[in-house]
C-alpha cells in the first residue's frame, strides 16, 4: 500500500462536505481510490476468490470509457484504521445500459448485485446526470 496516496486520499475525503459513515457516502474518482491500492480488504472483500485490485481497477476503467458512461464514482463507507485502505462496498456508474448491461461488463468481479437507487440513496456528490443517462450501482456484501 502507498502510504502516502493513502493520505492524499483520506485528507480529500476530510475536506468534503459528504463525511464517510454517512448514507450515502461520499463518492471518489477511480483513479483516487484504485492508484496505490492493494489491499485487498479495500473492495469485494467477501469474494472467495478475489481477483485482486488491478482487476477491479481495470475493469471499472474500461466501463468508464464504454459510449454509454458518463462516469464512475466509488463510494468510500469507512476509513476502517490508519493501516487500511478505505473501504468501498458500492461502485455508482452514470450511465444509459440497462442494469443487464452492466452486470455482464461487471461479471468477472462477481458482484452482489447491481442495479438502480432511489434517489434518496444516490451519493449527492455526483455529476449532473446528462440525458438518458441513470444512476446504477454494483454492489458487494
């Protein structure tokens, strides 16, 4: 783990007016939760078979730059300790797929599940929504 992109990290989730153990939380780019992460415990952590961070990371990029995707956002839920990486359970995607859709681009990290919130659940740190476009989620347990 990269203790030092670990700080950078948790100082910016500080300084949001969205606090970690709110619901919902406070969302980060891909690229702030996945560059200098390796730990395992950070994401899919009930998988019996993890496929490891690069491929999470990896994954969630080429969703990210699929036509039909605004963007990508990973929900922090809890800074569990100072030797942790922060926890996410949810990954929000901003898209026009339909939740079969994703859960296919998303299948190799066997997700829980994946599919649309409510609004009362959706992180309100997210981008506008450009037409046709809906808020999914993939989410483990």
């Amino acid at each position: 783990m990269d203790a030092e992109r670990r700080k950078r990290l948790v100082d910016k989730l500080e300084m949001l007016k969205v606090r970690v153990g709110q619901s919902p939380g406070p969302t980060v780019s891909l690229e702030d939760f996945f560059d200098g992460n390796d730990d395992v415990g950070s994401i899919g952590c009930n998988l019996l078979v993890h496929p490891g961070v690069d491929r999470f990371y990896r994954i969630f990029k080429e969703i990210r730059w699929h036509p039909r995707v605004q963007d990508v956002r990973v929900e922090i839920k809890d800074l569990v300790d100072e030797h942790s990486w922060p926890f996410a359970d949810t990954v929000f995607v901003l898209t026009s797929m339909d939740r079969h859709e994703l859960y296919e681009a998303a299948a190799e990290l066997n997700p829980d599940e994946v599919g649309e919130f409510i609004p009362a659940n959706i992180p309100v740190d997210l981008q506008p929504l450009k037409d046709g476009m809906k808020v999914l989620g993939i989410w483990w347990d």
